[in-house]
C-alpha cells in the first residue's frame, strides 16, 4: 500500500470520477460508498429504480451526484446516463464499480497508475474466478464472453464481465443500442473497433453470499447477450474484418503488405496453402450472402491466415459470377439430370437456374472442392519453391 499522501496526488492527477450503478443492494451500497469516498468524492450514483431502502440510504449522501430512475431501465442504461453526467461534469475518465460489495475500492489506485502508463485505454478489472466462492455460472459466463470478445477483436482478455472498469469517456462511441447487462459487452467490444486500447489489470473481489445480490437473469440475459453476440460476429465479419484488412494494407503498402503479411508471414507453407484452398472452396461455394462468415468462421477454427483465405475467395468477384454459376450448372449436369440443360447465351434467365438449383449445388460444391484442391496443391509447391530459392 503507497502512503496516503503519495496516493492522493496519483488520484489528483487524473481527471476521474467513479460511477456506481445500484438496484436494490440495500445490504452493501453503504459499505461501498463509505470505501470510495476514502479515494474520491467525485462519485455519481445511479439508483436505477430501486425497490427497497436504497433511496432512504442515499439521503445521507446528499454531498454526491445522484440520478434517479423512477423504474428500474436496466445497469446497461444506468451506466448510460452515468457517463452522460460525468461528460457534462468534463471528466476525462470514469471509473465503474458495482454496488453489490464483490469489489474493493483499494483497487481504485491501480487504475489511476495503469492509465497513467497507458492513457486513453480501456481497463477491465480481471477476476481470479477460481478462488472460492465464485459461482460456477459466472466461471462459464465469464469463459464464453471470453471467446466471444476474441472472435470479434482478435483481442484475448481473461476477465470481460467484469463491472470494476475504467472508461476514456471522449473515446467512446456516440451511440449504444443496448439497456441491460449486454451493454457491457457492446461497449468495450466497439469500444475495440474503434482502435481504444482494451486490457485487464488484475482487482481483488469477494463473493460472499449473505450479502451479495445479483440480478442476472439467467435465462433472459443470455438471451439478450446471445442475439448481441451474433449481430456484433456478423458486423465483423462483414465489415470491420475486411475493414481493417485494407487499412493495415493501405497504411503498410499494398506491395510491401502482400510480401511481408503474406508470402513471408509465419505461417507454414502448408497453412498458406490450405488457406489458399480454403478462400477458393468458399469463393465457389452455393452459400452466398454467407461466404465472408463461413470463411473467417472457419480460418478461426483451423487457424489459417485470414487475409490469405480472404483474397483468394475473392474469385466470385462480381463479373466472375455469372461464369461460376455456368460451370457449376455444367459439372452438376454430369451428377444430376435435367429436363432443361442451360445454353450459356442471353435467352438465360434467374428461372432457368432456379429450376437447375439441385444441380447448380451439386456442381458448385464438386467444383468448390476441386478447385480448392488443385489450387491448393499447386501454391504448396510454388511456395515450398520459393522458400528454397530464397535459402539458396
């Protein structure tokens, strides 16, 4: 522990409050008020609809912001408005950290000296989740969180559930579209996108369950952070990952890019090859509007580069199309019979294909795989080549 007087000027030099979002945690809000005011009083408290003796506990604070919500409007909208009234305040940074006692104020410190090292990131408190008492469902939430965030980001953290943060409040996005616990997933995985530094910094906690409550409704949330989950997957894969493929392309040279993160990357020769055979399957393949998902779903999972697998399946380009789907129509006339073989001229029409769908996927998916294949096994030798030619 620093000295009091050496602790205070590390909290006097950051521009920060802390905002403590509370429904119904009558039990503790007054112990976890009492230990952040030994730090700050920039403190602001959003009673989001509390049912119980919250209100009768806040009068004694009369010294601190509060909001009051008349009906409970979710922690995603406390948090909200918090940062809305801290940015009226002209904070630079806000602290969160829940009313339900898990927490210590002590920790408050180590987020002030973290951003100091690192400003304008985004700090997540991380949880030794294996220590006792902690409930097995917040292990698992936490996990699967865990590899969602990474999915998204490319970022590996070990705590994103955490609500002990610290938030660079002009950085945020303008915008949010989500009220309840979500929010707190949403916001640091776009948060994310927009270039912030986000990273964990290890905090003490305590679940002790006389005192703790919790409002995570198991059934209901999970819900809700299930469909976020697949709207922010789909955003990335659609948008941000090829986004950020050509901004790092742009910025490096796309010359320089395709040699160095390319054909010179770590990547084995093997695992070049196969995300070339990879971007070529997907690019022939029958699934489109669900190309770009299946393929980083499935660079993921088999860990191949993702900008090799991303250009390659670039051949459905647009004018390329209408000749895939012939030659798809023509290796699946030799699987699949057809009353109506197409004649690739302009008397071709959208109701000549749909009645050869059962032999336009056949085909597609014979010729996906072949291609993939061959294309596959002829870049593994080019490059196996190459490499040689480059240790001579």
């Amino acid at each position: 522990m620093k000295p009091i007087l050496l602790q205070h000027d590390l909290l006097d030099s950051v521009s920060f409050c802390v905002i403590v979002p509370t429904y119904n945690n009558q039990k503790t809000l007054k112990k976890v008020l009492d230990s952040i005011l030994d730090y700050t009083q920039n403190i602001i408290i959003v009673n989001d609809g509390s049912t119980d003796d919250t209100f009768e506990i806040l009068k004694q604070y009369s010294q601190l912001t509060q909001i009051h919500h008349p009906k409970n409007l979710g922690k995603g909208r406390a948090l909200r408005n918090g940062f809305r009234k801290a940015l009226e305040q002209n904070f630079e940074y806000a602290i969160t950290i829940d009313s339900d006692g898990q927490h210590f104020a002590s920790d408050i410190p180590n987020f002030i000296s973290a951003i100091q090292k690192e400003p304008n990131a985004l700090l997540i408190g991380s949880r030794n989740m294996t220590q006792e008492n902690v409930p097995k469902k917040s292990s698992f939430g936490n996990k699967f969180s865990n590899f969602w965030f990474k999915f998204e980001t490319g970022i590996k953290l070990e705590d994103t559930q955490s609500g002990f943060r610290l938030y660079p409040l002009q950085l945020l996005p303008k915008k949010f579209y989500t009220n309840k616990f979500e929010f707190e997933i949403e916001v640091i995985v776009r948060a994310a996108w927009k270039g912030i530094v986000v990273k964990n910094i290890p905090i003490q906690v305590l679940y002790d369950p006389a005192e703790r409550v919790s409002h995570f409704r198991p059934f209901r949330d999970f819900t809700r952070i299930s469909i976020l989950n697949t709207v922010l997957v789909t955003n990335a894969l659609l948008y941000i990952k090829p986004r950020d493929f050509f901004r790092r392309a742009k910025k490096k040279g796309f010359k320089k890019f395709f040699l160095e993160d390319i054909l010179e990357s770590k990547d084995s020769n093997f695992k070049k090859s196969a995300a070339i055979a990879l971007g070529i399957f997907i690019g022939f393949s029958p699934f489109w509007g669900f190309q770009t998902i299946l393929l980083f779903t499935f660079a993921a999972i088999f860990r191949l580069n993702k900008v090799i697998a991303y250009l390659t399946s670039n051949v459905s380009f647009p004018p390329f199309i209408p000749f895939i789907i012939y030659a798809s129509l023509q290796v699946g006339s030799i699987f699949v019979s057809s009353d109506a073989p197409l004649v690739l001229d302009s008397s071709i029409t959208l109701d000549d294909i749909q009645k050869n769908a059962t032999q336009y996927i056949v085909g597609s998916l014979i010729l996906a795989s072949v291609s993939a294949l061959s294309v596959g096994l002829i870049s593994y030798f080019l490059l196996t080549t190459f490499s040689k030619k480059q240790i001579e």
